[in-house]
C-alpha cells in the first residue's frame, strides 16, 4: 500500500512523456509530478504547512531582491516545470532565471508548457513528506545540468545547504543565507535572507 503523506517515485513499464505529465498534473491538481532522467515518476502530495510558508516567505523575499537588483531577471515559484538537458523534468519550489537566460528560453519556445532549460538558481523547500536524501541528490542534479547555484531550506531540521561549483551541500551556518553575484548573472547585489525567518513557522 502507497502511503500518500509521503512522496514517493515509481518505475514504469513505460516512460512517460512531457505531454502524460502535464495530463497527470490536470487530472491530479493536489499533486506534483516529476520525472528523471531514468525515467521514474516522482510523486509528491502537497506541502504541509511548516514549509508551504517557508517557501511562501522565501518566493516573497527572492521577488523583492530581484525588483531591486537581479538585473531584468525572472522569479518562478513551484508550480513550473524545467526539462533538462538530460531529459528529467523538475519542478523547484522557487527559481530564478537570469534575464540572459529569460532571454534565451523565449526566443526558443512559446512560454507555455514546460520550460526547455535550467534556472540559474533553485531552491527546495524539505517537507515532511520528503526524503532529505532525495531533495540533496535533486540539488545535485540542477548544478549539473547548468543551475548557478542550488539551495536546500529544512524547516524542521533548521538545515540550510548551498550547491554550487564550489561543491555540494554545504551548510550555511547562519544567521543570513547569502547567494553571491558571481553565482547570479547580471544581478546587481548578492540574494540575501534572513535564515530564522525562514525557519518561522516550524
């Protein structure tokens, strides 16, 4: 029996393409659906409420950074779909596309439908019904198809990671998450937050 508090990935007979997702996230709404480059279904139910506001402050803070100075950039929240280089189809809970990269991706697609390309900045909220493991090994991911910089949040272990090209999951020890520029194309400042907000509700 699925335990459906928990997220959970299953191996098909078959893999499912970008068009079976998109019909499994409108007959499913409540659930997230994402696919890896192996092709297994990853299941998530939705987010409890330690971290749906851990991820609503963190979307808040990373849109006013970027009306200030993230340079013409773009912020997403989780409901977008990226489909990577090596054909897994992740869905972060907040991101950020340079407006280089904005750029690129509306002069090779219509913005509808999944994204053909790899924000430069990701974040995953860990919610209860993740595994941490899983969530590192997706940060992993990201940094290799071309993310700038990967940002683990744990409301509930107090754990904040970064992956970058400086090496994977390492520990922001507090009190202030910091994203430099060097890792944000074009932006005018580093993307700050204060980590005990982010910690709030848990």
């Amino acid at each position: 029996m699925i335990n459906y508090a928990m997220a959970f990935d299953l191996d098909l007979l078959h893999a499912y393409s970008d068009e079976d997702i998109e019909e499994l996230v409108r007959r499913n709404p409540a659930m997230r659906f994402e696919r890896t480059a192996e092709g297994r279904l990853l299941v998530s139910p939705p987010a409890g409420f330690a971290s749906g506001r851990s991820n609503s402050t963190l979307v808040m803070r990373l849109g006013q950074w970027n009306e200030r100075a993230g340079g013409g950039g773009c912020v997403l929240e989780s409901s977008v779909g990226y489909h990577l280089p090596d054909s897994a189809l992740f869905a972060p809970d907040a991101s950020w596309l340079s407006a280089a990269t904005f750029a690129a991706l509306r002069a090779k697609q219509s913005l509808e439908g999944f994204a053909w390309i790899c924000p430069d900045l990701v974040f995953e909220v860990v919610s209860h019904s993740d595994r941490l493991s899983r969530v590192r090994r997706k940060m992993e991911l990201f940094v290799k198809n071309g993310a700038k910089c990967a940002v683990l949040i744990d409301p509930q272990e107090r754990l904040v990671e970064t992956s970058d090209s400086r090496g994977v999951h390492r520990a922001v020890p507090g009190p202030t998450l910091t994203v430099p520029v060097e890792f944000l194309p074009r932006a005018l400042a580093p993307f700050e937050v204060d980590i005990a907000e982010l910690f709030a509700s848990a």
